[in-house]
C-alpha cells in the first residue's frame, strides 16, 4: 500500500515537471533514529530507475543539509564521503542505499528522530536528456540498532562523530 501511494505521488509530482518523466520505484525507505542531541543520521532505500537517471541533490525538512555519501578506504580506515557527481540510476538496475555501503546523509538535524517517525525526503532527479524532476520519498525512521545487528563494522564508522569530509 505504502509503494502504491509512493508511486502515485511520483507520477503526479513527475508530470507536473516533465513531458518524459523518470519514474523511480522506491522500496524500503527508512531513516535510523537518533538519540537526543545527534546531529546526524542516514537514510536507507532501494531504488530502480525505468530510465536512465541520476539523483542531483536530495532535500529533507528536518535536517539542514543532505548529501549522497558512499564509503571508501582511506589508509585502511572506512570512512564517508559526498559523492560528488550524484547517484547513478541505471535503467532497471537496482541500485541499494544500505548501511556501510552508499547511504543518504543528513546533516544539521533539527530534532531527534524517533522510531516510527515518518521522514519526508525529496529526490531531484536528472535524466540523460538533463529533465529534472522531484521524486518524494516518504521514509520511517526505524530504532537506532536496526540494520546494525549483522552489520559490517563501516556501518558503525556512521557515526557523525568520526565522520571525515
Ligand atoms: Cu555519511
């Protein structure tokens, strides 16, 4: 039911933007929570372009920057950084934002995230033609160990506080 609502608020927004959407299916969305004072957190998702696409930027009403992170080595330490060139979407591949791998940052968070909390998040999609179009995501915050359990240990080095730009 949730995918269903999400693809119809993609058609909708898409069309308003473009003649040649990009349509996205979004599955998974979440967001980990935070503890109180946390400045930081990431968003998780699986996504599937139709077309060829790239995500240019993402928005979000609770934090005051975002950016598209992946994790690489940098002197036999994992570490984040901004994935400078977007996030390619290649038609029909899926393409996975997971802890310890690519992942959504949010920076500058305006309020704790609680579990169960829904977080709207806003794709800006580019096309091979250079279309751009908005895709919303709507992502549930999950508790703060989720994800952790079975996770390698990069998936810790999200922590904001040893998070190197
Ligand atoms: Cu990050």
């Amino acid at each position: 039911m949730k995918q269903l609502l999400i693809s119809t608020l993609l058609a909708v927004t898409a069309s308003a933007w473009a003649q040649a959407p990009a349509p996205v299916d979004v599955k998974d969305a979440w967001v980990r929570a935070t503890v109180a004072q946390q400045k930081s957190t990431g968003a998780y998702m699986q996504l599937t372009a139709e077309t060829d696409a790239r995500v240019v930027e993402v928005r979000s009403p609770i934090a005051g920057v975002v950016k598209i992170h992946e994790m690489a080595m940098d002197k036999d330490v994992m570490r984040m950084r901004e994935l400078n060139t977007g996030l390619a979407l290649p038609a029909g591949k899926l393409v996975e934002l997971k802890p310890g791998g690519h992942h959504v940052m949010m920076m500058d968070l305006k309020g704790q995230v609680k579990a169960g909390d829904v977080v709207p998040l806003t794709f800006v999609l580019e096309g091979k033609d250079g279309q751009r179009s908005t895709l919303e995501v709507k992502a549930t915050a999950r508790p703060l160990g989720a994800g952790a359990g079975a996770a390698p240990p990069a998936a810790a080095a999200e922590n904001h506080n040893q998070h190197k730009h």
